[in-house]
C-alpha cells in the first residue's frame, strides 16, 4: 500500500547524533523522494545508509519555498501506481519552517496514509531551553525584511506576548542576527524576555534567556552567521 513517509534531517550539518537507526532502516527500501535540495537529499540518504543507485533506481521531486506553482502531477502518478515515497526538508522535521506541507496534503487529498519518523526540530528545541511558556506559544517564521514593517511586526508579538502570555517564535537570516537582536532591544518593553538559540545542537552554540533590560548591559551574542531562533515571552 502506497504511503508518504515524512523523514527527519539533520538540524546540525553532518551530525547524526539525533537520527534513530529505525529512522534509518525505515527508508532502505524507498524509491520515490520529494526533497527541498537534491544535493543536500543524497548526502543525507548515504549518510544513513542508504544503498540504492541514485541514477538508475531513484527518483526525485524536488520542492522548495520557491516552487509553490509547481504541479504534482509527477507525485500523483506515483501515489496512484502504488508507490511509498519519502519527503525530506533541508534540515529537521518536513512540513516545519518548510514546504513539505502541500505534499502532505496532497497525499490526504488522495487518502494516502502519512507517516512521520521522529527526529529533531529547532524550533521546539529553542522553545523548551528558553524557559517561556511551552503551553501557549506560536511560531511566526521570518519577520518582514522592510524596517519599519519589522518595527511593527515586533511590537505585534510583543503585544501578544503581554496580553495573552503567548511565546512567540520567530527567525531571520543568518547575516541579519545581529540587526534584529539591535532592533528587538530598541522596540521592546526592556520587562519582557528575549531568548536567542543559535546553532542548536552544535558547537559553539548559544542558548540564553534574558530579560531585554538585561540584554543591554552586555555585548551582543556572537551569532553572526549561525542559524538562530528567537523567542519573546515573560
């Protein structure tokens, strides 16, 4: 019976610390894949052990944040023929800070059974070393690039954070980290905390949480580069 199976990478590059060997095992005898970056796809698959001849016994879709207009005809034809197929992301869960979830409903739309393998994601593992509020939170994505939309954006989450207690999460562009963390201390209330986890589960990694008013009375984090993840909470 033909089903889509959704599989964990890396959040870490080259780490396979945190893949289960079931993981592994589960996807030795899959053919089809959607994945976000081939090159990054058949890396991972070796790395777990994968034996099949990419060229001539593999087929790949591939489907990223630019693709959204991108027909899934291909997809069908394989779920109609009876075929299981893996869904990979560039880095940790599918469907999470990434496209997969139209493939996802895809198969739902076709009642294909879905399945996920446990693995990592850095957005629940900023959340829980933050220390703010696990039961009520919201992941928000990118925030605008403009400045003044960024401004208001911020404010926004600040806003929810003080009158309903909401965790609010959010990323950016590993070379702009240190901008939003200099724009988040200008335009938030300095009672509120700002949790930053860059590089999570590598090393050097940064994970701490402050109260704003805190965070302006030391040196900015050295996260330029690292792929990060911020949390406003109180």
């Amino acid at each position: 019976m033909a089903k889509l199976i959704l599989i964990p990478t890396p959040i870490v590059e080259d780490s396979l610390s945190d893949i289960t060997e079931y993981t592994k095992a589960s996807i030795s005898d899959l053919r089809f894949f959607v994945v976000e970056n081939l090159r990054t796809a058949r890396r991972i698959l070796r790395k777990y052990g994968y034996q099949a001849n990419f060229d001539s016994e593999v087929q790949f879709f591939e489907y990223d944040k630019h693709s959204k207009n991108l027909s899934f005809a291909e997809i069908e034809s394989w779920f109609k023929q009876g075929h299981s197929v893996g869904l990979m992301s560039e880095a940790g869960m599918p469907c999470i800070a990434d496209p997969g979830n139209e493939v996802v409903r895809l198969a739902h739309k076709h009642n294909i059974r879905v399945d996920v393998l446990s693995g990592p994601s850095s957005i629940f593992m900023a959340l829980v070393v933050s220390g703010l509020n696990g039961q009520n939170f919201a992941f928000n994505g990118y925030l605008p690039i403009d400045m003044s939309e960024k401004s208001k954006k911020l404010k926004s989450l600040e806003s929810r954070v003080l009158s309903e207690g909401q965790t609010q999460l959010f990323m950016e562009t590993p070379y702009r980290n240190l901008g939003l963390f200099e724009l988040i201390l200008k335009t938030c209330s300095p009672n509120i905390f700002l949790g930053i986890a860059a590089n999570i589960g590598g090393q050097p990694s940064i994970i701490q949480t402050k109260k704003i008013s805190e965070w302006k009375t030391q040196s900015p984090p050295q996260m330029h580069k690292l792929p990060a993840i911020f949390s406003l909470g109180n």
